[in-house]
C-alpha cells in the first residue's frame, strides 16, 4: 500500500519530462556573434543544446522552492531559450571550457515575484571531444536570481546587451 504522498521514481520522472519544456536532446537556439567572439572558443559554434538531464538537475535541488514548483518548468525552458537568444551579460565558468550568460525575465508567475534574472551554465565541448565530431555548447544547469543575488554575477561580468 502506498502512501498518498509518496511518489515513486518512476512516475516522479514521468512528472518532470511531462512539466518540462525540454524533452530529450533540444536545440535552445543560437548565441549572439558578439556573445561567441567573446567567448573567444577555438572553433566556430553558436548552438545551444541541451537534454532534459538539466531538468533533472533542477528537480534535485532540495533547498530552492522554485527548482521543487515543476509549474515553473514550462517558464525555464522558455526563458532559457530567450537568455540564449539576447544575454544581457558573460562571465567565465568555474572550470575550464565553462562559460555563464545571465538574461533579464519575467518572474515565472505571481508566487516568485523577485525573480528577474536567469543564469545559464554552458559547457563547450571541442569537435575532438564531441559524438558529433563537430563543436558543441551544452546547457549545464540554469539559476533563477532576484535583482540582489545576481548583483555579484553582474559585477564580475561583461555586458553585452542592454
């Protein structure tokens, strides 16, 4: 007998593929030209994929209510896509070959008012190393901000769209 709380890891991931905007291998969309020759990458690439493997990292987040509400996951997507499509900002990665972009948003609905900013982790993946055999940047994990916790972002970033 089950409880009526309990979910199981079957149909929990049932629940965030069918919540998710991003099913399987996805393509976000292109990065600007000035964005990518700011990366400054050695070989020529602008598309931005991504696996519902980033929606999986969100749903494993136990301290962010926002990352639990899988109402809101339809909203990552879609935003992901814009932050893609027109950054506001670029900073390097913690690691080598990792980079952020940071998007200004609209709040994800009436629960998450302060939310204004999404930052996206990107990872390149050199044509040497990628299936394809050619360039790849992936989406690592995605991070809503309000006006005050992405201040320190900003501050390390440079802006390239206002």
């Amino acid at each position: 007998m089950h409880h009526p709380s309990y979910v199981s890891r079957g149909s929990a991931v049932g629940i965030i593929l069918a919540a998710s905007d991003i099913s399987g291998p996805t393509v976000l969309g292109n990065l600007p030209d000035s964005v990518v020759k700011r990366m400054a990458l050695p070989e020529r690439v602008t598309k931005v994929q991504a696996t519902n493997e980033v929606m999986f990292h969100l749903a494993g987040q136990k301290n962010d209510e926002l990352r639990r509400d899988t109402a809101t996951y339809q909203w990552f997507g879609k935003c992901a896509r814009g932050v893609v499509a027109n950054p506001n900002a670029l900073l390097a990665g913690r690691s080598t070959q990792t980079y952020q972009i940071i998007g200004r948003v609209e709040p994800p609905g009436a629960r998450w008012p302060s939310i204004r900013y999404l930052r996206l982790l990107l990872k390149y993946v050199p044509s040497s190393q990628a299936p394809s055999g050619t360039p790849e940047i992936w989406l690592q994990t995605m991070v809503a901000h309000t006006p005050s916790t992405i201040k320190s972002y900003l501050r390390k970033a440079v802006i390239v769209c206002t």
